[in-house]
C-alpha cells in the first residue's frame, strides 16, 4: 500500500469541510497526512479551522494564508509543505473544500494509482444540468484544448480531485 497525503485548499469554507475531514478520517482511507490551506479566509470562517484543528487528529495540518493568494498559490504552498515534512508521500491527493468531491471518488483514485504509481490519476465529475452553463462550456473548450496538445482525452480537466505521484511537486 502507497503512502499518500491529502490536500485540500480553502477559501472561506463552511461546515462541508468539516463534513469531509470526518468522513476521512472515519472511512479507512490511509493517508498519512491531511493539509488544509487557509487561503486568506475570512475571519467569520476561521472558526471552521478552529474546529479542525481541535480534532486533535496528529495528521492534520492547516496553513494560514494571510490574504487570498489563489488556489494555485494555495496548492503549491501545501505541495511544499508535503514534500518538505512528508517525504515518504508517494501520492498526494487533492481534493475541493466544498463537498463535491467524495470519499469514494478518492478512494477509487487510491486504487488506480495503487495500479499506476507513476501517473497523474484525474477524478472525474458527473455533470448535470445544475451545472451553469458557462462552466460547462469552459469544461468542453478545456477539454477539446487538452486533447489537441496532449492527444489525450480528458473529460474533466478543471476537476479538483486528483492524486499527484511525489516526484512530481519536486
């Protein structure tokens, strides 16, 4: 079994996220290492990283961003953060902080990098029509864009779940 670390960056989250660390936490999925980033949130949500931080769970960790510096800036920052205290981490998972993204999915990830330890594993969402039209089109255009430049067919490149073998954040 692989070693793997969870990322999950933040901006202004609610009880979802807490909803998600306790399902992770609770649903046997082996991680060593669940790193939340505060990405500048506001202060009324930092009562929602209290809360996490007071599980008292000795693999979580949550970094503070002092003002919103993008979730690009978010994720690089944890990928460091990973990598610099977690260097056993074969895979780092990432995932969204508002809920789309379940504990199944995750685990149907671990599995195909289990199998794939080498490749970048991308989760994918199911679209309904719920999603704004504007995001689905952005999706499609992005999609088309991936496959032109890499021959490989996509479906869901803006997805936040995805497990990143180590080697690559180096």
């Amino acid at each position: 079994m692989k070693k793997y670390g969870i990322l999950i960056p933040a901006l202004n989250p609610d009880q979802k996220l807490i909803k998600l660390v306790h399902e992770l936490l609770n649903n046997m999925i082996n991680f060593d290492a669940l790193v939340l980033v505060d990405d500048g949130s506001a202060v009324t949500n930092q009562a929602v990283f209290k809360e996490l931080e007071e599980i008292g769970d000795q693999r979580i960790h949550v970094l503070h961003h002092q003002h919103n510096q993008g979730k690009g800036a978010a994720l690089k920052n944890g990928f460091r953060y990973i990598r610099n205290y977690f260097p056993e981490i074969e895979g780092i998972a990432t995932m969204d902080s508002d809920g789309q993204h379940t504990v199944g999915a995750l685990s149907s990830c671990m599995e195909k990098f289990e199998e794939n330890p080498t490749d970048l594993i991308i989760g994918v969402r199911k679209f309904t029509n719920e999603i704004p039209a504007r995001s689905q089109f952005g999706n499609v255009l992005t999609s088309k864009l991936v496959k032109l430049l890499t021959h490989q067919n996509i479906s869901d490149t803006q997805t936040g779940l995805r497990i990143i073998p180590h080697q690559y954040v180096d």
